[in-house]
C-alpha cells in the first residue's frame, strides 16, 4: 500500500493553512485544511512517499502550520 489520495482538491492546494500529520511506523495519515477550515485533502502515505510529497508540496511554506500527533503504545 504505497499511496492513497483519499480526498483532494487541487485548486486549494496553494491555500493550505494546516496540515495535520499522524505519525506512525510505517503509515502517514495527512489532513489539511484551508483559511476557512475546509478540508483541502487528506492522504494516506508511506514514509518514503511523505518524505517526497512533503518536498514538493505547493502551499505558502511561511503560513502553512505542520501539526504532527503520535501516541506509543
């Protein structure tokens, strides 16, 4: 399971204002959301492919807030 786009919409993706990301071993789970709290998209991503999605991410990287969660257990 490499890549799964849940949901996207590609003409926010410049808008984006914060993208949450649920850490994991192996599997990344992405929400971003947009000024108004509209949901832009929401990923599911391997390690390697979060890395390379993150790098060539469109978004204001000066007002784009990265939020991450991770519990242990």
């Amino acid at each position: 399971m490499e890549n799964i786009n849940l949901t996207i919409n590609i003409g926010a993706m410049s808008n984006i204002r914060a993208i949450g990301i649920d850490l994991a071993k192996e599997i990344f789970h992405l929400h971003a959301v947009d000024d108004k709290g509209c949901e832009v998209f929401k990923k599911r991503l391997t390690r390697i492919k979060l890395i390379e999605f993150m790098n060539n991410l469109d978004c204001n990287r000066d007002k784009t807030i990265i939020g991450m969660e991770g519990c242990s257990g």
